[in-house]
C-alpha cells in the first residue's frame, strides 16, 4: 500500500456529489419558500415556483460541483499528508537568515526588504501620483 494519496482518493466523487446535491437541495427549498409554494396559491403560481426552484437547484448543483472539483485539483497530491510545524504565513527560516544577511550588508544605506519579491517591485518616488503616474494631481 502506498502512502501517497491518489488523485480518486482526494476527490472523492461520491462525497463531493453529496455536497453539490445537498447544496441544491437547500437552493431548491428556499426557492418554493421565497415563491410562496407552501401556501394556498393558483395551480399557475404553484406550476411556476416548481420550475423556478428546480432551475435554481439545477445551477447551484453544477456551480457548487465545478467550484469544488476546480478547488481539489489545487491541493497537491504529494503534500496533502506532509505535517506542518510553523506558521503558514510567517516567512520560512531560510527567508529570515537571508534578510538579517542582507542586513548586515545595507547597514548604513536603507533597510532590507523582508519579502524576496519586493526586490522585484518599482518603487514609488512621493512625486507619483496615487496610480504611479508623475503627472501634476488633478484639481
């Protein structure tokens, strides 16, 4: 037996029918109770609440399927059993030795960035306007 979830097993596509059917079995009640169809109405109004709840019920199950199935194929197969032992979003240690390195070297010149991606952003001069545009503010 591997230890190695496969991609069947994280889907699991009877749970996550469950959850789309349930989800517009619920789309589908509030429908007929917003449209009156448990009071004493006109067969018309009745006919009418009937095929409205089942069109909301319809959509809520393929939207509530596709977003979930769309959400799973996100999480990697590999790292679903792998444990966690630090805060998700604190930088990992690797990023804060570099960050006290880089400090040490821009001492005297300006602080480090502690995001390895803000190396990469343009930076704003205080002459920008407020979408990074030099031209006068507008009156």
């Amino acid at each position: 037996m591997t230890d190695k979830p496969t991609r069947r097993d994280l889907m699991k596509p009877v749970q996550l029918l469950g959850l789309a059917f349930v989800a517009a079995l619920f789309a589908g009640f509030v429908t007929l109770m917003s449209m009156g169809f448990f009071q004493t109405r006109p067969a018309e109004e009745i006919q009418r609440a009937l095929v409205v709840a089942a069109v909301a019920a319809g959509a809520t199950f393929i939207v509530t399927l596709v977003s979930v199935a769309l959400l799973l194929l996100m999480v990697d197969p590999s790292k679903v059993t792998a444990t966690i032992d630090r805060p998700l979003l604190l930088p990992t240690d690797d990023q804060d030795a570099a960050a006290t390195g880089a400090a040490t070297t821009n001492a005297g010149s300006e602080p480090a960035a502690t995001d390895p991606t803000d190396a990469k952003r343009p930076t704003r001069r205080a002459a920008d306007g407020p979408d990074g545009d030099t031209a006068a503010p507008k009156a």
